[in-house]
C-alpha cells in the first residue's frame, strides 16, 4: 500500500506517530484498485479514474479498458473451447482428430483440412 501511496492512488491519514489510519472509504478505494488490477488495468490509469476531472475523461479511459478485457475474455473463451475439444476426443493423437483440426484450423485462420 506504501506504493499505492507514493503514485497518489491511496491517500490515508496520519495518526499520531505517523501511522496510517484507514476509513470506510480507504476499504472502497482498495477494492477498486485490485479489481481494477484484476481486469489488467494499470495502476496509472486506475489513478487517472480517481483524478478525473470529467465523466469524458473517465469514460474514455473505462471503455479502451473495457474493450481490452473483452478482447482478453473472448481469447482466452476460445482457448476454453479447444480444450474442452481436446478432452472430449477419443483419439490417441488429438492432432489426427478432424473436429480438432477443424478447431485449430478456425482459431488461427485457415481452412479446416480435408
């Protein structure tokens, strides 16, 4: 938290003796931040929604991010998909498996072999 400090994204006050001292919204702030952290947003960026002057700018942030993360979830549905080909096939040699070809295939963008 000492470094979320030192970018300006948590601000606790000082007590006596110089310790930290968290509220209610400190906790929010901190939640926001590791969620944010989980959906692979930057420190700096979650620190510029905090800052942010306006909805726009806030917004534009939100949304680039939020087209990131789609993007991230649709590859790694995609992955999911192809294991679960994998654990389904009988075969012994799942690259021999026309459905698993066929997969393959259509995730790096070639036609299915024949």
């Amino acid at each position: 938290m000492a470094y979320w400090e030192s970018v300006g994204l948590l601000l606790p006050s000082r007590a006596v003796a110089g310790r930290r001292r968290y509220g209610p919204d400190h906790l929010y702030q901190i939640a926001v931040i590791l969620r944010a952290k989980e959906a692979g947003i930057a420190l700096h960026d979650t620190r510029q929604m905090f800052v942010a002057h306006s909805p726009t700018q806030r917004t534009a942030t939100l949304r680039r991010h939020r087209a990131e993360l789609a993007q991230r979830i649709a590859q790694a549905q995609a992955s999911l998909e192809l294991i679960d080909c994998a654990l389904a096939c009988d075969h012994d040699d799942i690259t021999r498996c026309a459905h698993f070809q066929a997969m393959v295939a259509e995730r790096i963008g070639l036609d299915p072999p024949v």
